[in-house]
C-alpha cells in the first residue's frame, strides 16, 4: 500500500513537471555541442574550422515512469570564404526527434538554415541567421488513459472518455531568427554571444479543438574560449532561455587539456549548473578533430526524492574539418578561436 501510494503521489509530481515541461521546446544541457538548435547564427560560425556535422542524444528521467529521449543530427559549412574579401555565408541543417511519456508523444523537427557572417575590423564579427521547417507532434492514444477512465482502482482503458481529443498529430511550419557577435583581441581570447527568438511566427499546435500557438521562445548565450597556458584552454558559458513562463538559466565552464603537442588528442572536464534543477558534469575526449563529450544531470530539485538524483544522461559528437586548399587572404580568418 505504501508503494501505491509512493507511485500515486510520484505521478502526480510528473504531472505537473510535464505541464510545466510542455511549455518549454527540445533542449540539450550541452547546448554548446547543438550550435544550430541554439541559434540559427550559429550556421557556420565555425571559429576553428569551415566545416562540421554533429549528433546529439539524451535520455531523461529514465528512472521514473515518463522518461524523455531526445536526438538530433546537424551540419553546416561555409560558403563563399575564397569570394567575399570580409565575411562569407553559411548553410546547414538539423533533425530533431524526441519520444516522451507512455504515449509515446513523438516530436520531429526538419529546419534548414542560412546566416551571413561579417568581419568588422581585425578582431570582431557579427552575424545573422535565421532557419525555416516543419514540425509534427504525434502520439498513440491507444496507449493513453485520462481521468474519467478511473474505475475505484485502477484506469480503465475500456472505460469511454469525454476528453475533446479530435487528432492523434498536429504539424506546422516553423521559423527562427538569431544574431551573434564574437571579439578576438589576441589569438588567446576569444569571447562570444547571440540571442534568437524561435516561433518567431507563433505556429499553432494542439490535439484538441481551438487556437492553441506555441509561445516565442528567447534565447541567449554567453561564451568565451581562453588559452591559459600551452595545455590548458578554459571554456566558461551561459545559457539563459524563456518561452511563456517557463525560464531556464545554465552556467558554468569546461577545460580541455592538450595531451600532445599539436592538440589532435585532447581531454575534456567540466560542470554545469541548471538554476533551481540540476549539476551538471562533463567528460570528453577529441582525437583528430572529432570530439565527443559525455554529461550527467544530477537532480538538485525537489524531483530528486523520486528519482533517486538520476536525472538524465547526455551524449555529444561533433566532427570540425578544413577545406583543403584554402585560398583565404588569411589564415587568421580560418580559424579565430585559441587553439593548441
């Protein structure tokens, strides 16, 4: 009896976190590693490279009866760099798919996204970008019970329910706009921040009957990249994101050591923390400009006491590569950011 009641009363603690989770889109802690999700000017804003392709996953709250898993794949590259004397284009693309609760809620997202970026002097530049798709959410009412399907002692399925679904998925067109500044003083500083609105045109979104729209989204980030010695560079961030109101705000920092010479090997190390919700910690290791990162969200909110701490686990991958050949006017312009 004990344990029903620990169930009942977990239940109803998910309920509401998944209300209050629902106003909030897909997020990643390591929004670093998801350059494209984060803003759209982020589209080949490469500081060490040209090029890149990168995959995400995370699984979350797969302790408890409504876990998340999110994935993503993204690419940009840069157009135009041997042309355009102080800036160039660039253009990319992501997939987003997230699977969440017993009804297997199925969100996939298909953007394409294009920004220009501008040399402003020897040490700054702005960039602006914005991504266009389509998004659809599904899910498997078989799998759903509601509260009118309570019998005294359990949810009953076979039970007819009032509830005014009328459609088992809903899709809509999409768009996002974002800008970025970056300032390289010397080639061992590097400091940049962007902020995007997503839903920019506040798409409509429901199950049921009615006008249902997605709020904007705003978001802002704060990074900076410096090289304390020959084989440390230290990567302080901070993420700060609102839609509705829900608000998240993530800060911390991570270093990576070089481990030879020319840093083709490198480890990473690093925490985070989720204001009011979670620490954060990261490993990582890069090897020939692949680079994968490994993060855990330990639960510091009051969910903690049903999920024993075991909030989510998260994966990164990404591949950074140069043209061959480069004809640039500089090498400086191929890459800004401190490196090994």
């Amino acid at each position: 009896m004990k344990q029903q009641i620990k169930f009942y009363i977990t239940g109803v603690v998910l309920l509401f976190t998944t209300l209050q989770v629902a106003a909030q889109d897909l997020h990643f802690s390591q929004f670093f590693n998801s350059p494209l999700t984060t803003n759209p000017a982020n589209t080949g804003f490469i500081p060490d490279g040209n090029y890149r392709v990168g995959l995400n996953y995370r699984n979350q709250w797969a302790s408890i009866p409504v876990p998340y898993k999110t994935m993503s794949a993204f690419g940009d590259f840069q157009l135009f760099r041997d042309r355009l004397e102080y800036g160039w284009v660039g253009v990319g693309g992501v997939i987003l798919r997230d699977v969440a609760g017993a009804g297997n809620l199925t969100s996939t997202k298909v953007y394409g996204s294009v920004a220009y970026h501008q040399l402003l002097g020897n040490s700054s530049l702005l960039s602006l970008g914005f991504n266009v798709g389509s998004a659809s959410k599904r899910v498997d009412l078989a799998k759903l019970t509601f509260g009118d399907q309570w019998n005294g002692k359990f949810f009953d399925s076979q039970i007819p329910t009032a509830e005014p679904i009328t459609q088992s998925k809903a899709s809509y067109f999409d768009m996002q706009v974002g800008m970025n500044y970056a300032y390289f003083p010397t080639d061992n500083i590097y400091i940049n921040g962007g902020f995007s609105v997503q839903h920019v045109n506040v798409p409509r979104e429901t199950f049921y009957e009615g006008n249902n729209q997605i709020a904007r989204r705003y978001i802002g980030f704060l990074n900076g990249i410096f090289k304390v010695s020959d084989n440390v560079i230290l990567n302080p961030a901070a993420y700060y994101t609102r839609q509705a109101g829900s608000r998240e705000l993530v800060a911390g920092a991570n270093a990576a050591y070089n481990l030879s010479g020319d840093g083709t090997k490198q480890v990473y190390g690093g925490i985070y923390y989720r204001l009011n919700d979670a620490y954060i910690f990261l490993v990582g290791y890069e090897i020939a400009k692949v680079r994968l990162m490994f993060s855990y969200d330990v639960t510091a909110s009051q969910l903690s006491a049903s999920n024993g701490r075991q909030g989510a686990y998260e994966l990164g991958l990404v591949f950074t590569g140069l043209y061959p050949n480069r004809s640039f006017n500089s090498a400086r312009r191929a890459t800004l950011c401190p490196s090994f």
